[in-house]
C-alpha cells in the first residue's frame, strides 16, 4: 500500500512539473536595456506574467543602447532559434528584422509589435502610441505653456531630435511642427539638431541656441534624453520664466525638470500598458483570440499641475506586483 | 639662442592661429553671437569635460600607447559617486568620502591597464580595448543599466555655478591644464613622461624606473577620465550608465590635432587643449549658425586628418633639409 | 676563370652616410662560376658594398653592370628580376608560411582557380632532397631551427635560378653538417656557372670555399688575390689591418692610481668566467669580434642584464647592480652601442637630451629649475665645441657625431667613476673623433676611468692602456701596452671562432 502511495505521489509530481514546464514562453525583446521607458515596459511585462499566474513564462532581452541596431537583430536570432511560443518585441529599425520575423511567424510563432511598426513582415498585432497624435499634443501644449506664461507667440523654437531617421522620433516631429504651423503660424521651428541620444550633447546644442537666437522662446525634446539636456540648460542659465519648453517620455530627471519649471509638460506614452497588453495580447494570440491589427496605446500630458494624481503613469515601478 | 625656444611652441602658435581665425570669422558670420562672453565661456563649459579627459589621453599617447577605457572611466566614477550618495539610495554616503572614492575607482582601471600593458606586454590598444568593455559591463551591472538620480543639491547645482563669470567646471578644466603644464615641465614625472615616450630602452639606460613610472601615467590618466565623470555626472545631475560612451574618440581626436604624435614622445597639454576647444567650436559654431549637423562632422572628420597630414608633412620637408645639410657637410670634409 | 668576362662590374662606387665616407671609389667585378671571398674587418665596408649590389642602398657615384647591362637605376626587386640573391639571414622567408609555400611564392602551382599543394610540396621535397637537405616543407619556417631556416633562407635563393649569389656570414647559426651541405652547394653553384660572394670573418673558411679574395680596408679596395697567392690565412691579416697609425690616437700619459671596478667571474648569458679591473687614470681596452659578448658583459655591468654569477667590487666595496639606477648611484655609466635605439631620444631637445639623469642637480624643493638646467647644458655644449644652433634644437636635427657627443655631454655632467664606452665613434667622422679621444684623456685625467669597447683595432690601440680580448664569450688575453699589434690582437679574437675540425669535416 505505501509503495502504491509513494509510487502515486511521484507521478503527481511528475505530472505537476510537467504542467509547470508547460507555460507559454514568452520573449520579452526592448529596443535598449540603459532607459527607462523601456524598464517600464519590462515592467508592464511582468506584471502580465504574474497576473497570469505560471501560465506563461516571460524572458526579457535586450541591447545596451538604441543605437545598436545589429546587436538587437543577434538577440532576434538568438531567441528564434529558441524557439518561444510568442515573441513580443519593440524594434528599433523599422526594417532589419523582417526576414526573421517572418520566418518566426512562419514557424508557428506568435508575433506582437510594440512601439515601432516593422515592414515586410507578418505579425498577430501591432500596438503603439500614435506619435503623430503625441506630437501635435507637444505643440498644443507648448503654446498653452507660452500663453499662460504671458510670452509671445511669435520667435523661435528649438527642435532637439535624439537621433536622425528613427520612424517614432520622426512621427513625433512631423506631428509637432504641423499642429504648430496651423495654432501659432508665428513661431519659427529652426533647423532640426541630433545628438545621438546623448544628455550633455543635447544640453549644449540648447545652450548654443539660446546663444545664437535671443527671440528663442520654446524648446521641444523629442524623447527623454533631450528632454533632460534642454531642462538642465534651462536651470543652469536660469531661464525657466522666459523659456518654455516640452518633452516626450518621463525620466526621473524630466519628473525633476516638470516641478522645478524647467519643462512645462511632458507627453507620456503608457510604457508599462504597452508591456502589460503585449504580452496579454500574445497570450490571446496563443489562444487564438482575434485581435486588431493595430491598438492604439494612447499618449497623456502630464503638466506640474495634475502631476501628483500622474504619478501612476509617470512612475511605474511602484505598480511592479512582482 | 633664446629666440629659439619658439620652436618647441611652434605646434601650439599654429593651432592658436587656427582658434583665432575660426573664431573671427564666427563672430562676424554669427553678428557678434559667439563672440558674447555668454558664449565663449559656454564653450569653455562645454568643451571641459572632453577637455579633462583629454589630458589624460596625452599622457598615454605620450608614451606611445592608447587609452580607449576613458569614456567608460567616466561612465564609472560617475556612476560609483551617484550610487553611494543618490538620496534614493541605500547608501547616502556623504559627498566628499564619495568622491575619494569614485576617483579609486577610477585609478584602479587605470592600474589593471598598466600592468597589463607592462609587465603583460599586452600592446595599449587591446587592453584598453577590454578594459573599455569590461568597466561598461561593470557599470551596467552595478546600476542595473538604469539612471541613478537623487544627487545631493549641491552637486547637481555645481554645474550651473559661476566663478568670476565663468562656470565652475570650465575653471576646474583649465585648473588642471595649468597643473599638468606645470607638472609636465617641472616634475621629474614629466620628464620621465617625455623620455620613457621617446625612447624607452634608453629612459631605462638612464636609470629610469620604467614600470612605476608607467603604472603612474595611467593611474594619472585615468584619474583625469574620473574627474571628468564627475563633472558629467553634475551636468547631467545622474549616475548615467551609458555616460562618457564614445568619449575616448572625442580625446584622442583633441590629442591628435594638439600634435601629440602617436608614435610617442611628442604632445602637451596646452596643444591637446586647444585640439578640444578646436573641436567643440565647429560643434558650437554649427548649432550658432544653423548648419547642416551631418555637414560638420564630415568637416571634424576631415579637419582630423588633414591636421595631422599636415604636422607629418611639415616635419618630413624638416628632416630631409636636415639630411641634407648633413650629406653636404660630408662632402664638404 | 679570372680571364672570364665579368658578370658582375662596379667601378668606381662610392657611398658616404652622414658623418662618414662608407666606400670610397671601390672597383669590384665577379666571373661567373667564380667563388669569391670578400673580407675585411668590422666597418670596412663589405655590407655597404653588398646593399649597392642589391639595390638597397643607392650608390653615390659609380657604375654598375650586370650580366653586359648597365644597371642606372636598382632596387632589390630589380636586382633580384635580374638574378642576384643575397642570402641574409631570416630576410627573404615568411616565418609564417610553409617552407614550400615560399619557395612558390607568388607564382604557386593550380588547378584552375585553385592551389595545388600536392604538387607544390611534391617539387619543394624533390628540390630540397636534389640540393642535400631533409627539411618537412610542409612545416613553417617559423617552427624550424635557426640553422635550418638559414638553410632554407639559401635553398629559396637557388630556387630562383641565379646568375649571381651573395652569402652574407652563412655559417654563423650553422652546425657542422650543415655547413658541409653548404660547401657542397656552393661547389654545385659553382660548377653550373653561377657566380658567388663569399663574406665571412672566418677566414680559413674562406679559403676553404674561394677562389679569390678581395679585401677592403675603411672603405676602401685593398686589392684581389687567388687563395693560391696568398697562400695561407697568416698572409690575409696583415691586409686587412696593416695602416700606420694616426696622429689623433693617442694617449695621455697619467698616473694610474688605485682599483676603481673589479669584476670577478662574471657569467652570464652570452659570457663566462670574466675577470678584469680598471683603475684611476687608466683606458681600458675591451676587444672581439661582433657577437664575441663585449657588449653583453657591459650591460650586465650596469645592470641591464642580470648575471648569472659573479661579484662585482667598485673602489673596494662589494656591490649589486640589479638595474641602471643602482649603477647610476654607485658611480658607473654606459653609453651603448646602438645609441639610435638605446641612447637618445630623438624627439626631445638638447637640453632634455643632457639633463635626463642630471635633474637632480638642479632641482630646487623638488621641482626643476630651468635656469640652471639651461646652464648646465649651455655649459657642456660648451665645453664639448657641440655644433648646434640652440639647446632647444630637438637631437634627431643633429648629425651622427654631435648627437654621440650630446650624450656624452650627458655622462661627464653625470661624472661618475668608471664609464663604459660601447662602440662610441662608429659612423662618425674624423675630426669629431679626435675630440672624442680628447675627451677621453679630460676624464681619465681627473681620476676617473674608462672601459673602451671598439671593434676598430687603430682607435683601441691607440688610446687604451690595456686591452682584454674576448672571444666567444671568454676572455681569452690581457694584453699590454707595449705588447699592442693588430696581427696579435686579432689572432687572440678568433681563437674561440675557427674551428679547424668544422672545416676538415666538410672538405
């Protein structure tokens, strides 16, 4: 009889594993592992694990930096071979990685794109931030800024891009300086500057603006690197009162720059929804749910104003149930 | 004969000429806007930090080596100096032991460098290469490839502070140029510097200590690059994990125009520093005048090269003279 | 076969480096299936007459025909097109690739697009077996020993069908054997036609292969004997070192006082068992041939080298000199031999270039002043008549002589008490010689002393009162002043280095 019991206790166990080992695998692939917007999506992630409770098994990879564009297709190889069950991934070219994604959905393997759309590719749903929407928010909100502040609207503006040819940065600009054109007809948007996502470049490329043009009036960074270099040139020359300026993302340092005055709104994608919803979503797919081709993510201003009722978008790491 | 002590600034005078003439025709081209004291001493703040790490990479260029780790030396000490005093984190240690502490850092990467260049016989270039990558992967590891933000106020400030007019890190910069012109002359660690560069068997013939003075230079070196992270670090007012990447191109680049040969023996700190300000004012002047950004770096990328084309053309147009003068005096016995 | 037609003609060559008057209206020619010895002592010009011959060197002034064409413009690739070869050591082979992938260089055999190894290592075995050697071509010759790479570096030259073959010092890394393969190939060369040079410092090797000898003396042509004129090796000598003695070598004549270095059975790694002494006042001759291990003793000395055994006394005291500072300390210097790569630093100026190890001198609570530094280098230029337009002239402006006297301005301002002079006038011209002996005679003067290492027998002679002579690492004489001959002194030398049993095998 005990050896019927122990016997039958292994095969419980056995079969327990089993059905553990059984959890969906899901890759977890961000465009760069050194900011975070894109720790706040791992976040969304793993939330979504949890939530799902051992269903599924999400493994996060990721390269240095955005600029790395070859690492990220590697890590795409890498994981391919792997063979997961889902791979949800937000790529930083819009090109490289099709071939492998498509052999990947060919294989079986379920496909979802967060953030930047790829070309040429077959996929189970695309999820982002309208980026053209988000742009033209920047600029509605950059006048609301200039006006409230009693500036005029008419001078220049500065354009700090982190880095040329990338399609979300492009949409973001694209969306900015058409709203602008139509609201403020007045301001002039000079000539673009890159610096290549690096803080202290984009704080000297402000520095010389204010320098070269003394009717400079606003700034806008497009992402959180240049949002932080313009807010540090702001505060370092002090000024905060005759400049106006706006940001995409929502670094600490740009939660900094929004209560010091530095920056006067930010426009904040929903990182930690974009995890949580692509992995949910490539959990469907797995079940074969329908989904759309294309979910909007939304984009939310967060002004010094409404900023402590925000902080469950701007920060989080304190919604991790992990 | 006195006159003739000119000849050693000869490298120096024409880099200075170079600063003058961009700079004029800046001003005009800008109406006056670079040459505002808003902007020159912006420059300045501007170019102190690469100017810092400069320093140290004419050392080691000076002794016929590279040092590719310095943009991750600044990474580091950055990084170190955040982590222990960020009022996020666990440690809140107080500034000063801090920076004691992120410059160790500093000068311990430089120390694993020289004992592998010297006694391991490893050329610079590979083992700067790995130190570069392996203190990257060190300072991703220890700040989990995240920001550290919650820098005590008065760091974060420092940056914005202004001494006589001028920022504060643009003093620290020129601070320690006229250290190191003063050490580099008058020290007997200088002189080593320049004789163990141009000849080592012969620095060791003359009872130099060829390995001290070697784990110097790059202690040195790299105590520079921790300087520098920290002036990145009160700029940035964070702990940066990706802080200084690509710094190492930026300071050999300075170097270079300064007229330190890569063959060692030859480069100072007067001429590299003013290779960086060379440097930082395209950049400036590009963003004053509006113009094509991918435009100037196709012109600092060209101004690199001919910079040195030009120093080896003049010096070879010298040494055949030289050679010569010397066959003649043959004939002429 | 001297009746021939040359193959080989030079008239009239004449090449000078700065400082120095290398050869001097040198006439030369070679028959083909002609063997010929070419010797003289170290600098007299044979290498300088070889690098013409190929190409490496431009002439001056001269002419060249080869094989009844005039060669006006040469380069080795030119010369070698041509069908000379010199064999110098480890020159002309890849160490990383096979020995038969050398010997196929550039022109290798295919199929198609491809290599054929099988029949490239299949022609290399059959060559080297045809020429007497067992070498694996398929090994590379960086995994070959010395003396076989040096064999292979010879078999690539025949390899390549030469009219004209040039040994430079073959048998040098050579073992018996070997040695007697060679032999057998010159003989071989010599038979189908081929001209050969034949340099050697060992000269009953050199009558053991040639047929005529042609000797240079300072750059100059002596003249051309048949080995069978001359008769034996005994009549060789006296042509290669007979010239009267010139007026600027002389010695003054002083007090020599007491022991101020003393070496006891140094060993190290090129030498054993070496004991000598130099006192105050006194020149100190070291002689060998190149490689006999003068150098290395000097840089055991000063502490460079380690030793393996050995003590050395400095004015009575036993001390150790584990590096060039504990020397530099204790009173001893040493100027080496190679100064371009061990002495100056070329980028640097004069003053730097004096004042490198006499900072201290100057130096006012740690820190340099310059005032004085200038001084003091001011000071020696001075006093050594070094022609410079100013001491801020970087040292690579300064001709051979002046850049030898720069640093051995550095050494009297260091003035310690025994100072190692290792080869200090080569390429350097006449008049700044003399100064140099002069100088000599300024430091032996005011008690200090000298170890004079030269390869050049007159200028030894001249200003040493004593010369120990080495020969493969021992020390093989002490030789008085009065016993001074060259005849002599050169006869000790090679006494370690002819080994009559090596010939007499491979006859």
């Amino acid at each position: 009889m005990r050896k019927v019991l122990v016997l039958f206790a292994m095969f419980a166990l056995i079969l327990g594993s089993t059905l553990a080992f059984a959890a969906y695998e899901i890759a977890f692939i961000v465009k760069a592992t050194d900011s975070d917007f894109w720790q706040y999506t791992i976040v969304g992630a793993r939330n979504a694990e949890y939530d799902l409770q051992g269903l599924i098994n999400v493994t996060v990879y990721g390269p240095l930096r955005e600029a790395d564009i070859d690492h990220q297709i590697a890590i795409l190889e890498d994981v391919v071979m792997r063979r997961p069950d889902a791979i949800v991934m937000s790529s930083t070219s819009s090109e490289a990685p099709s071939a492998i994604l498509d052999e990947a959905y060919e294989l079986g393997i379920k496909i979802v794109l967060i953030d930047n759309y790829v070309y040429d590719t077959r996929f189970n749903s695309f999820l982002a931030t309208d980026n053209q929407v988000g742009g033209a928010l920047a600029a509605d909100n950059l006048v609301a800024a200039l006006e409230e502040a009693g500036l005029p609207l008419s001078g220049k503006v500065g354009l700090i891009s982190a880095m040329a040819g990338v399609q979300v940065l492009i949409d973001r600009t694209d969306g900015f300086l058409t709203r602008l054109a139509e609201i403020a007809p007045d301001l002039e948007v000079l000539p673009t500057i890159y610096t290549d996502n690096d803080i202290a470049v984009s704080a000297d490329a402000a520095a010389d603006l204010l320098i070269a043009y003394p009717d400079l009036v606003a700034f806008f960074g497009n992402n959180n690197h240049t949002g932080i270099g313009v807010a540090r040139t702001i505060e370092e020359q002090g000024v905060a009162n005759r400049v106006s300026a706006v940001a995409y993302d929502s670094d600490p340092l740009q939660i900094d720059a929004l209560e010091t005055g530095a920056l006067d709104a930010l426009i904040v994608q929903d990182p930690h929804g974009m995890g949580y919803k692509g992995v949910m979503f490539a959990f469907m797919a797995l079940h074969d749910e329908p989904l759309p081709e294309y979910y909007d993510t939304g984009v939310y201003v967060v002004t010094r104003d409404i900023l402590d009722e925000s902080m469950w978008i701007l920060d989080p790491f304190g919604r991790a149930r992990y | 004969m006195a006159g003739k002590r000119e000849r050693k600034a000869f490298a120096e005078r024409n880099l200075l000429i170079i600063v003058v003439v961009m700079w004029v025709f800046l001003a005009v081209a800008t109406r006056g806007n670079f040459s505002s004291f808003a902007n020159i001493t912006n420059l300045l703040r501007q170019t102190s930090i690469n100017g810092v790490v400069a320093i140290g990479m004419t050392l080691i260029i000076i002794t016929a080596g590279i040092d590719l780790s310095v943009g991750s030396i600044v990474g580091l000490s950055g990084m170190v100096f955040a982590l222990l005093t960020s009022t996020r984190g666990a440690i809140q240690m107080d500034m000063l032991p801090a920076l004691v502490i992120a410059l160790l850092a500093a000068a311990a990467v430089g120390l694993v460098s020289a004992i592998a260049v010297h006694d391991g016989k490893v050329p610079p270039f590979i083992a700067t290469l790995g130190m570069m990558t392996l203190v990257r992967g060190l300072v991703m590891y220890v700040s989990g490839g995240r920001m550290v933000t919650g820098l005590p106020m008065e760091f974060r400030q420092f940056s914005a502070l202004r001494i006589l007019g001028m920022p504060a890190l643009a003093w620290i910069w020129i601070l320690l140029i006229i250290l190191m012109l003063f050490v580099l002359k008058y020290t007997k660690f200088g002189r080593n510097l320049y004789a163990i560069g141009s000849n080592q068997e012969a620095a060791r013939l003359s009872g130099i200590n060829v390995r001290i003075n070697m784990y110097s230079f790059y202690v040195v070196a790299a105590i520079f690059s921790g300087i520098a992270g920290l002036m990145l670090a009160t700029r940035m007012a964070a702990g940066v994990p990706t802080g200084g990447s690509g710094y190492e191109l930026d300071a050999i680049a300075a170097a270079v125009i300064g007229g330190a040969s890569l063959m060692g023996g030859s480069g100072t700190v007067l001429g590299t520093a003013l290779g960086a300000v060379i440097i930082q004012t395209m950049r400036n002047g590009g963003n004053l005048l509006g113009a094509d950004p991918f435009i100037m770096q196709i012109l600092i990328g060209a101004l690199i090269v001919l910079a040195v084309f030009f120093d080896q053309y003049f010096k070879a147009r010298k040494r055949l003279r030289v050679t010569r003068r010397a066959s003649k005096e043959v004939d002429e016995k | 076969m001297l009746e021939d037609r040359p193959i080989l003609q030079l008239d009239q060559i004449s090449k000078a480096f700065p400082g120095v008057k290398a050869l001097d209206n040198v006439s030369f020619s070679v028959s083909s299936g002609e063997v010929r010895g070419l010797v003289g002592e170290n600098g007299a010009g044979k290498s300088t007459l070889i690098k013409i011959i190929t190409g490496a060197y431009t002439r001056d002034s001269g002419s060249m025909t080869f094989d009844d064409n005039e060669i006006v413009k040469n380069s080795p690739i030119i010369s070698t097109a041509k069908g000379i070869y010199a064999v110098y050591q480890d020159v002309m082979v890849s160490p990383h690739l096979s020995v038969a992938e050398n010997f196929f260089l550039g022109k290798q055999p295919k199929i198609g697009p491809f290599v054929n190894w099988r029949k490239m290592y299949r022609d290399a075995r059959r060559f080297l077996e045809r020429i007497g050697l067992d070498t694996d071509v398929r090994k590379t010759v960086g995994e070959l020993s010395m003396a076989e790479s040096e064999m292979v570096t010879i078999a690539k030259a025949i390899w390549g069908n030469p009219k004209l073959v040039i040994f430079d010092e073959p048998t040098a890394v050579l073992t018996k054997s070997e040695t007697k393969v060679l032999f057998k190939i010159i003989k071989d060369l010599q038979n189908e036609g081929v001209a050969v040079v034949y340099i050697s410092h060992n000269l009953e090797e050199v009558f053991e292969v040639c047929d005529t000898v042609t000797v240079l003396k300072d750059g100059a042509l002596v003249g051309t004997y048949t080995t069978e004129e001359l008769e034996d090796v005994e009549k060789l000598i006296p042509l290669m070192v007979g010239r009267t003695i010139e007026q600027m070598y002389y010695k003054r004549e002083l007090e020599i006082g007491r022991e101020l270095l003393r070496v006891d059975n140094l060993s190290g790694e090129r030498f054993n068992d070496i004991s000598f002494n130099v006192r105050a006042g006194e020149i100190v001759g070291l002689f060998g041939l190149i490689g006999a291990g003068r150098t290395e003793i000097a840089r055991a000395i000063f502490g460079v080298d380690s030793l393996r055994k050995g003590m050395i006394t400095l004015k009575g005291k036993q001390v150790k000199l584990k590096k060039p500072k504990d020397s530099l300390d204790n009173g001893v210097g040493y100027l080496p031999e190679d100064k371009r790569s061990q002495g100056i630093f070329p980028q640097q100026d004069i003053d730097f270039n004096i004042n490198i190890i006499n900072f201290e001198k100057v130096m006012k609570a740690g820190f340099i002043s310059y005032r004085k530094a200038h001084a003091q280098a001011r000071d020696y230029v001075n006093k050594l008549s070094i022609k410079i337009s100013s001491i801020y002239q970087p040292l690579f402006e300064l001709s051979g002589g002046n850049q030898q006297k720069v640093i051995i301005a550095r050494w009297l301002c260091k003035n310690p008490d025994v100072l190692i002079f290792d080869e200090p006038t080569v390429g350097i011209d006449v008049g700044t010689k003399s100064e140099i002996y002069r100088l000599f005679g300024d430091i032996t003067e005011s008690g200090k002393g000298i170890i004079l290492i030269s390869s050049y027998l007159p200028e030894l002679m001249g200003v040493s009162d004593r010369i120990y002579v080495i020969s493969a690492g021992r020390l093989v004489a002490e030789v008085q002043k009065k016993d001074f001959s060259e005849e002599r002194l050169l006869r000790f030398a090679m006494k370690n280095v002819v080994s009559t049993a090596k010939i007499e095998e491979a006859g």
